[in-house]
C-alpha cells in the first residue's frame, strides 16, 4: 500500500522588506509540519527554541535549540516537530543570491562570498566557535532598522565568518534538484528533474540513460564525472532519505518505509541504510520518536 505523503517542495515567495535587500524575521509555532519548501533566496536559519527533524536535500536530522544553518538558493529544505515536542522559534535571514554582487565582482576582498554560495547549494550547518558568533550577529541584526547600513554591514560580517571555515559541514549530498544542474549542462538537469517528478518509481540507469539519448555504459561514466558518484549510489542515497521521510511523518514502520522507498528486500535496506546515516533504522526511528515523531514501533529485522 503506497504511503502517503506530499513529496515535492512547495515554491515560497519570500516577502522581501521595503527599500531592503533582504529580510529577516522571527517565526514562532507550537507545531511545525514537516513541510518542503524551496525559494530562489539563500536562507540563514537560527533555531532560538526547539528541536524536532530537519531535512535538506537528501538530509534528515536531528536538530535542536541552537541548530544553525545556511541554505542556498533553491534548496528544498523545512523542519518537522510536534506540539508535545515544545514550540519552535526560528531566526530567518533570507537574501537573493545577487546579493553583494557588486562587491563580488570588483573586490578581491569579497569573492569567498561567491565561494560560499555555491557551497550552500547542499546546505551548510555551523558548528562549534563560528556557530555562537554567527548566531550572536543574527541576534544583533534582527534589532537593527531595516534597510540601514547598520543592517547590511552586520550580515556581511556573519556571511565572512563563514567563508572558508571548516567546521560548516554539508548537510546534502545532492545538489538542488529544482535549481537544475550545472550551467549549461541540460542533459544532466533533465536527469535530477526526472527524479523529483517520481520520487517513489525512480527509473533504472538504462531508463535515464535513455532519457538523455545515451547508452548506459556512457552514462554511468558522465553520471559519475558530474555527481561525484554513481548513478547507483546517489539513487541508494535518495530512496534513504525517502525511507527516513516515510518513517518521520507517515510513522510506518520501517518494513514499509523500505519497500515503499523501492529496496527489494529488509537485508539490503539495511546494509544501505546503515553506510548512508550511520547508524540502523531502528536506531534512527528511535531518536525520532525522542523528538515527538513517528510513533508506534516496528522491531528491526
């Protein structure tokens, strides 16, 4: 029996603030739903209360009061709690990523912030040092008048804190789908698009190579070339985080997450499972019941 659930990402429209570049607000509720969402602004995102699941991309996990993230342009991402979870109040910085071009392209100074928005095209999560000075900065941000110089000074020097830093990790291990593929390169984007439009019948190598007029011994090799992994791989990757989603919102059990999410048998589900999050599936429902989500149980096999 299929599983319910709404799969495809919901385009936002971000209100940006008059004679502003960018927007900042404070978003407060006693429950979020596990809602994808994408935008074409970048979003700097500050958990000041809460905790549940969050997703990017490919990635789901856990997250909780402090949780700080970037997310690029076009990104499909949102955030999953329940009421007896606690509410969530959220700090959001969103920005379009035209935004510092001028500086971008005329000062030497300013070009690793082109760097980092292209690594924010899989999600950023801050940690350690960097995390509690960004967050401090947003804190001091959301205070200051809105299209000030004041303002825009302050996000440029929490953007710069970034830049380079190695303690902000990916949290995807895709790029954005709906942001499309490289510049230029169609057949790829025609690939990533093909997956999203049927994220439970994802269509075999030989389907996709077809798609794109290549033979599957061509494609597995230019598959490879652009993702960084193969075909087989990045599909394994993605019917987990499927699975995971399964498990979270529809609170199946982990029998019909697997299968739902096309694994053939329990066996390889979980071999699978394991190498992508690191840990087992019953290991992984567990702590998301920790966090007021899927309930019910299913003993692993």
């Amino acid at each position: 029996m299929p599983i319910r659930m709404d799969d495809r990402a919901v385009f936002e429209r971000v209100p940006l603030e008059r004679m502003a570049s960018f927007t900042v607000r404070h978003c407060e509720s006693p429950k979020y739903r596990f809602r994808l969402h994408y935008h074409p602004e970048l979003e700097l995102s500050l958990v000041i209360r809460g905790r549940g699941v969050r997703l990017a991309g490919d990635s789901i996990d856990e997250f909780l009061e402090g949780d700080l993230c970037l997310f690029g342009a076009n990104l499909p991402h949102g955030r999953f709690s329940t009421r007896e979870a606690g509410p969530i109040h959220t700090l959001v910085v969103q920005f379009l990523p035209d935004f510092g071009k001028p500086l971008l392209a005329s000062q030497p100074e300013f070009r690793p912030l082109a760097r980092l928005y292209q690594s924010a095209e899989r999600g950023l999560k801050l940690a350690g040092d960097t995390r509690d000075r960004v967050a401090s900065l947003l804190r001091l941000l959301s205070g200051q008048p809105p299209g000030s110089m004041e303002r825009t000074l302050t996000l440029l020097r929490a953007l710069g804190l970034m830049c380079g830093d190695a303690t902000c990790v990916p949290l995807s291990d895709q790029s954005p789908v709906l942001a499309g593929a490289p510049a230029g390169d169609d057949r790829l984007r025609r690939v990533l698009a093909r997956l999203q439009c049927e994220p439970y019948a994802l269509p075999s190598q030989r389907e996709v190579a077809e798609l794109i007029g290549m033979s599957p011994q061509s494609f597995s090799r230019f598959f490879k070339r652009r993702v960084g992994k193969t075909y087989v791989e990045y599909v394994n990757r993605w019917r987990v985080a499927i699975a995971c989603r399964s498990m979270v919102e529809a609170g199946v059990t982990i029998t019909e997450a697997a299968f739902a999410a096309g694994f053939e048998s329990i066996s390889n589900f979980n071999r699978r499972f394991r190498a992508v999050k690191g840990v087992s599936p019953s290991e992984f429902r567990n702590g998301a019941r920790c966090f007021g989500a899927a309930p019910g149980s299913d003993p692993e096999p």
